[in-house]
C-alpha cells in the first residue's frame, strides 16, 4: 500500500486531509517543525519526522520510501522557494503523485493581482515541468475562515463588515477540499489540469446577512465599509489577505463549479449547512 507524506498536516486543512487518510487505513507521514504538537493530534496513527523546507537533510529522510505527497504549507514570502524544495526532494526520492493546495483560481489567474496567487503559480508551473504525475487543486474562499469569523461577530452583536455587500463567493467548505485531496491522492489518475473548487451556489454578504437573520429570529445589520489601509511594514501575510479582500469586493470569487460533485459523486456543502453548523457549535461553547 502507498505510504502518503503531508506537509502542513497540523493546520486546519491538513488536519482533515491527514484524519480522512487514516480513516482509510492508509500509511500517512507527515513533516512537521511541531512533532509534539503531532503527537497530541494524531497520537500514533501516522509516522511523524520532524523537520522543515529548509532542512533538506530532514526533507530527504521525510520522502524515502514515499510513493504520493500532499503539498500545503501557509501563506509566506517563502511559499514558493519551500515547496519548490520540497518537489525537489520528492523528485529525488522517487515519489509518483503530488497533490498541491494551491491558492484561489481568481488570485491566480490573471497575474500580477496577489502576491499569493502569483507565488502559487511558480510553484504550480515547476511541479509540470517535474517527472511526476501531479495536480494543483485551487480551493475557492473557505467556509471556515471568513465565513466562520462573520458568524461568531454577528453572534457577539456586530454587523457584518464589507467593502462590497453585493459581492458574491463561491464559499467551499474545508471538508470538501480535504475530501477532492484524498480523492487525487488515491484515484488511479489525477486530473491533468488545475481543480478549481468551490461550493454550490454564489451568496453576497447581503444575502448572509438575510440567512442569520432568518436562523436567529433578529435583524442582522450589514455596514458597508472601505478595505483598511495597509501600512508600509506590512508582512507577506498581511499584504496577501489586503490583496484578497480587493479581489473578493471587486466579484472575482463569484464563481461556482461542479468539481467537487463530479469527483465524489455528491454536491458540494451548502452555506445553510454551514450556518447552521457554525451556529449549533457556538451555542454548545456558550452553554
């Protein structure tokens, strides 16, 4: 059976990728600068080598005897030169398939828009030129970072915030971008071009605020509100998410595909489901 390396299997994403993996009694490793923080989420269901991108020793160690990889690590100045490195090693090892989190399809394409989206691209573009069978998956805005965050300030009183409350987006549930992942990494092929994923329906943030409304029997207020200014030390990170609010307030995650019903046979998360979800979970930690 295929022994499958996950980076970035600490965070949100990883954590659901790697719990899925080993539900299916797959052989999962996992390199982690945190191995005890390894420890205390997967227990001893996953071989766990500590090391980092910039380690190539702990790198080379991590991928021998690897067969698939999942490549995901977070948003940095570094993103591109560290998965670079990382296919170089996989390379090296004689690893088959990588499957690549890749950034939002809109801050790809075109470039010069998002320095994350741009940094995602060099890496998507080494990866073809590699020896290896591999597929970039270019997960829509998350359910479960914006839209999360949305819910637990209207459950504490606030608005909901925007620059544009007429902006659509194609929120993706974090589960059915873990469920497209464990897919390409199993299937008997992957897709030969990128995946873009997103969830069933388009909703503005108007149309939020109707929906918690509805749900929480009160008036939700909505307040328009210019994008914050960034100032002149910003970090990558904080430069990238400025980047992707502009994006989001000018429509161009306003998209919907059918990926995610195609792969698994099934539709992808509502926003309903999610609300009510978010919602149920909130109430149980304030109880």
């Amino acid at each position: 059976m295929s022994r499958i390396l996950v980076t970035g299997a600490t965070g949100r994403l990883g954590q659901l990728i790697v719990e899925r993996l080993v539900a299916q009694n797959r052989t999962v490793r996992i390199l982690t600068r945190r191995p005890e923080a390894a420890r205390d989420l997967f227990g001893a269901t996953v071989q766990i080598f500590a090391g980092e991108f910039a380690d190539r020793i702990s790198l080379d160690a991590a991928t021998q005897g690897v067969d698939r990889l999942l490549l995901l690590s977070p948003i940095s100045e570094r993103l591109a030169a560290d998965q670079i490195v990382v296919a170089d090693a996989a390379q090296a090892a004689g690893v088959r398939r990588i499957v690549k989190i890749s950034g939002s399809d809109w801050t790809i394409d075109p470039p010069g828009l998002s320095i994350s989206g741009d940094a995602h691209a060099a890496v998507e573009q080494y990866l073809r030129r590699l020896a290896i069978d591999s597929v970039s998956l270019r997960p829509n805005a998350w359910m479960q970072v914006s839209l999360a965050n949305t819910i637990r300030q209207v459950l504490v009183g606030n608005p909901i915030s925007v620059a544009n409350p007429e902006a659509g987006v194609g929120y993706i549930d974090a589960r059915d971008i873990a469920d497209v992942a464990v897919h390409q990494l199993l299937d008997e092929k992957v897709s030969s071009t990128p995946l873009n994923l997103t969830g069933p329906e388009i909703v503005t943030p108007r149309q939020i605020a109707s929906l918690l409304s509805t749900v929480l029997k009160r008036p939700v207020a909505l307040v328009e509100r210019p994008p914050s200014a960034l100032t002149p030390d910003a970090d990558f990170e904080h430069r990238a998410v400025a980047q992707f609010g502009c994006l989001i307030a000018a429509g161009r995650a306003a998209v919907t595909t059918g990926v995610v019903a195609s792969l698994l046979g099934r539709p992808s998360r509502s926003i309903e489901a999610f609300i009510s979800e978010q919602l149920a979970i909130e109430a149980a930690l304030a109880g």
